[in-house]
C-alpha cells in the first residue's frame, strides 16, 4: 500500500470568461480560491476564482482565474493625488 502516492492532477486553466488559457497544466495541489498562482508564460499573477469539477468520466478540473492587480499600488495612488 502507497501511503503518499503522486497525485499530480491535469487540469484546464480558464480566464472569468472561460476563454482557454492553458490546457493540461499539472498541480500536486489544487490550488484554492483566492491564492495566487504564477504563469510563467504569461509572466503574471493570477487569483484563483472558482474551481469546477466535471464528474462525467474522465472526471475534468477547471481553474477559474483572474489577472491580479496589486491594489496597494492603486490606494498609493489615490492617496497620492489627493
């Protein structure tokens, strides 16, 4: 028995219109909603949305994400304006 067995899982990354953005990407761990996971072909940060599971077989994960800003650099600049 296998007690910590690779569980890398395939999943399919979309944007918040579900427009493809990266097809068979590899994780150990899902990531959750709201942690920040880096695409290094997009040399972004992106914030996890929702993750949605297709039960049909083959079961299918969709990782919802979001471009990330960095909000503090925004309140800087309204802070800096007034």
């Amino acid at each position: 028995m296998r007690i910590f067995k690779n569980n890398k899982k395939s999943v399919t990354l979309l944007d918040e219109k579900w427009n493809i953005i990266d097809d068979n990407v590899n994780f150990i761990n899902l990531p959750r909603v709201h942690e920040l996971i880096f695409i290094p072909k997009e040399n972004n940060y992106y914030r996890v949305v929702n993750i949605v599971y297709s039960m049909a077989k083959p079961i299918e994960t969709y990782v919802i994400i979001e471009l990330h800003t960095d909000d503090y650099a925004l309140i800087e600049k309204k802070q800096e304006k007034s």
